[in-house]
C-alpha cells in the first residue's frame, strides 16, 4: 500500500516526504504545501521545539528551479530557509546564504544549515496559530471526510 502511495507522488512531493520524516528526527513538526499568507504557498512549513519555523522549499530539477522567482518572498515568513533538492541536482545554482537539505522520498540530511533571521513576535505568533490550525483542520478533514 505504502508503495502505491509513494508511485502517485510528484517527484517534489516525494522529497517533502523525506524532509518531513527528516525533521520529526530533530523534533520538528511539519506541514506540507501550506499558505502562509494569501497567494504565498511554501511546500514544507516546520515547527520546531522551541517556536522556531522553517521553510523549505522542495525542487525537483534545475527547470524547477529556474522557473521559481517567488521564494525571496517567502523569508519573511521563516527563521531559516532551505532548499531541498535530491543529490544529483546542481547545488550550484542555489543561492548562498540559504540551507540545503539533499532527500529522497523516505529520508533527508541537511547538508548547509541556513542563517537564522528571527521572525519578530507577533508574526511568529501568527504564523503559530495558523499552522496549528491548518494541521487540525487537515487532521478533521481525514477523521471526518464528509464534513
């Protein structure tokens, strides 16, 4: 069954499954594909321990990439930004000053950890909220499909 799931997924959503599973090691929870703001969509949003929340943005080829000129918008919205990529993806390309995680669809390893840029506290604050509220919400609509 597992399997089955695993072949109808993109491959970029193929690795934020792996980043997902990565970051539950280190304690972070995650939500996949989730809207910060209106007209913004981030493909992993991570919560850690201590209040801390990444974005990582999951890139599948160098076309991916290339054709991607909205993800400066997203650092607003983040205490550290990653790429993820898979490992024969040319790193080059990514920006310096932004992390790298390499994944696959079952695991991750950050290889560059990217720069802290505290949010201030009552974005943090929201942003808290609404990803709480995103993840119940996702979790009732499994529970509850009818709804």
């Amino acid at each position: 069954m597992a399997v089955e799931i695993l072949q109808t997924l993109q491959p970029g959503q193929r690795l934020a499954r792996g980043v997902c599973r990565h970051l539950l090691s280190h304690d972070f929870v995650s939500v996949e594909e989730f809207s910060p703001e209106r007209g913004k969509r981030v493909d992993v949003m991570a919560l850690g321990p201590k209040g801390e929340i990444w974005v990582i943005e999951c890139k599948s080829s160098r076309a991916d990439y290339m054709t991607d000129a909205k993800w400066q918008g997203y650092l607003d919205w983040c205490d550290r930004y990653f790429w993820a990529v898979d490992d024969s993806f040319p790193t080059d390309l990514l920006p310096e000053g932004t992390g790298l995680i390499i994944a696959d669809a079952y695991d991750a390893q950050i290889l560059r950890m990217a720069p802290e840029q505290k949010l201030p506290a009552a974005r943090r604050t929201a942003l808290t909220r609404r990803i709480a509220r995103q993840a119940a919400l996702r979790l009732h609509g499994l529970r509850h499909p009818s709804l």
